[in-house]
C-alpha cells in the first residue's frame, strides 16, 4: 500500500508546509501579475486585496 502525504495550505507556493516570507515574496510578484494562478484565491483572474486578505490570514501559519 502506498501512502501519499499530501497537503494544501492557501498561500504556500514553496510547499514547505509554512507561509513564510519566501511565500510573500510569490505573493507579491503575483500582485503585480506574475504567476496568478498560484495566489488568485477567488478564481476572479486577478491578485487583488480579496486574495491578500485569505494570504494575510494564513501569513505565519504551519500544516503539521
């Protein structure tokens, strides 16, 4: 039996469990457009301050 360890945090782009600043640096280059898919939180096609909000309450959070 195989045993897959998957997880899902909003705002985690690097996938090391934590959004952390390395996470707010991807944030913030998909503010201004660059790889949106990754932050755009609502699925609308842009990065705006609604997908900041749910990046913001998630900023500093670890998945144990």
């Amino acid at each position: 039996m195989l045993f897959f360890d998957l997880h899902r945090l909003y705002g985690d782009a690097t996938g090391d469990r934590q959004v952390d600043a390395a996470d707010f640096l991807a944030f913030r280059l998909a503010y201004l457009g660059v790889n949106l898919a990754t932050y755009d939180y609502d699925g609308d096609g842009v990065v705006n301050s609604n997908d900041f909000l749910q990046f913001r309450t998630r900023f500093l959070t670890v998945f144990v």
